[in-house]
C-alpha cells in the first residue's frame, strides 16, 4: 500500500471527528482559519514539519513547540485536538489532517479551491477575473486561490479546479500549436 493511500486512510476519520467537533460548537471556520495558518507555516518551514513528525522528538517537546506556534488565539478544542494527536502518535499525519478538514470544510461552505499557475504574481484585476471564471464554471458560493509562479509557462495561466485543468498558458498554446502542425 503506498504511503499517500495510507496518509489518507488515517487522515480522513482524524479530520472528519475535528469537523463534527468544530460543527458542534460552531468554530468551523475559527478551526479552518487557525489550521490554514498552521499550514502556511509548515510550508514555509519543512524543519517544524520535521521536527513535529520526527519519533525521536519528545512528545513534551512537540506539545511545547505546538503551543507556540498556535500561540493563545486558538481554541482549547483545537489545541486539545493537536495534543490528542501527538499523545496517539499520529502528529506525523497532521498535514493531511489539515488538508482534508480544509476539503471538508469548503464542501461544507461550498467553496472551491483554484490552483492557479502564472508565469510572474497576478494583480487584484486578474484575481478577480480568475475567481469570476471559477465560479461561473463551477456554480460555487466562493473560491479559495492557491497561486504558485513557474516562469517556465511563459505567460498566461494555468488553472486547476478538482481534475479540471484550463491551460491558457503561453507554453500550452505553443504546444498546442505544434501537436496540430505536426499532425
């Protein structure tokens, strides 16, 4: 069984047992908004990733660094929820954790997540002009942006929403291009 099946096998009821606990004292997107910034920071700083999941790290030592991290702004439960995870030895999965209950939860509020690839940032205009497409596509209350930059493309964008994949880049057109020449 590979690693990902098993991460998302573990993940899931973790995930799915914080969502009925932040449903039952309405801190849904209390929850979703502390475990995005966990999530910023643990890609921005593989070695807090490494250092959280690592066995030879003391659970002590983990909790200690997990409060810090998430400081006094975030809720007991969620707080007792990290705990939780690290006394089970299963911190090592938070980064699914995390993924799947931001995936329960803009199913919840019907949101979508956009990946969006652009040759340089885009500006305020081009945001919007994205969310607008997305959601005329996909008949969705909001849209959550994941931009990456990749030079490679050359210009324009690629847009990815679930396994929808719109390529209006520079280089997906000139490939385009070639495929109908060489044909």
């Amino acid at each position: 069984m590979n690693s990902t099946l098993l991460s998302s096998e573990i993940a899931e009821p973790y995930a799915q047992a914080l969502m009925a606990l932040a449903q039952s004292k309405g801190l849904t997107d209390e929850f979703g908004d502390d475990l995005r910034s966990l999530e910023g920071l643990l890609e921005a700083s593989p070695e807090l990733g490494f250092f959280i999941s690592s066995p030879v790290v003391k659970e002590g030592d983990k909790k200690a660094i997990l409060h810090r991290v998430m400081g006094d702004r975030t809720s007991p439960y969620l707080m007792n929820f990290l705990m939780l995870l690290v006394d089970k030895r299963r911190i090592v999965f938070l980064e699914p954790i995390v993924a799947q209950y931001l995936a329960l939860l803009r199913k919840l509020n019907n949101v979508v997540l956009a990946e969006v690839t652009s040759a340089r940032g885009l500006s305020d205009g081009q945001i919007r002009s994205v969310i607008d497409r997305v959601r005329g596509m996909t008949q969705a209350r909001d849209v959550e942006l994941k931009t990456q930059i990749d030079p490679e493309i050359l210009g324009g964008v690629i847009i990815k929403v679930g396994s929808q994949i719109i390529d209006a880049s520079l280089r997906g057109q000139l490939r385009r291009i070639g495929m109908s020449l060489n044909a």
